[in-house]
C-alpha cells in the first residue's frame, strides 16, 4: 500500500483516509479464522484523520495468545499509509493488557521519531 493512492471504489477520486485504515486493517488476518481483525469486529473508536490514527482491539478472547502480534500487525499496517504521524492501538479485555499496551507504545513512536531513529542508525 505505501506510495499507492487508494481510489474510492467508484472511481470518483483518491479514497478519504479512513477507506485506507480499513483497507489496512483489512490485510491483518487472524490466522486462527483466516478472517482480518476489521471483519471480525475487532476494532472500535475508530478514529483517522491526516495527522494521527487510533482504534481500541478487543482480541477475540481473554488469553488469546496472537493479541500483541495482532495489534504490532496493525500498527505495520498504519505506518504504511502517507500522512499521519501518529498511530495508535489500545488492547482490552485481554488479561495482560497493561503490559501489552506498554509495549505497544515502545513500538509505535510517531512517525518523525521514527524516521529520525532510522537515519541515526545508518550513520552509526
């Protein structure tokens, strides 16, 4: 998806950004139903706009073992996307859902950071 404009499916013009959230989220398939997160209605308070993106994901159970993979998942996914410097997921109802939201935020720095760490490592 990064560096392709996403048309609207009736040809109209580029898609707004939340066509291309879901379409993203779309491409994170539960390998356990081999259905993506967004048809299993995973995420709620969905929210995008040109400068950040945010979503909760309730994984599909409690113990559910894929949960931090899931939403590292979704995050990749929404860095793909030109535009918005921030992304973020929260996870609930899992029962390790501090620790996986902490680690979440470890991931998921906004996109500037992101690209200045990046530049910092090749100059090392």
């Amino acid at each position: 998806m990064a560096g392709t404009k996403m048309r609207r499916n009736d040809g109209s013009g580029p898609a707004p950004i939340m066509d291309k959230v879901i379409a993203g989220l779309r491409c994170v398939i539960d390998p356990h139903t081999n259905i993506s997160v967004y048809d299993m209605r995973l995420i709620s308070d969905l929210k995008a706009d040109e400068n950040a993106i945010t979503m909760t994901f309730r994984p599909t159970s409690p113990f559910c073992p894929l949960a931090f993979d899931l939403a590292r998942s979704m995050i990749g996914e929404m860095w793909e996307l030109d535009g918005p410097e921030i992304v973020r997921v929260t996870v609930i109802g899992h029962y390790q859902e501090d620790n996986i939201n902490k680690a979440l935020r470890a991931l998921a720095p906004t996109k500037k950071t992101k690209k200045k760490t990046k530049k910092k490592g090749k100059k090392a």
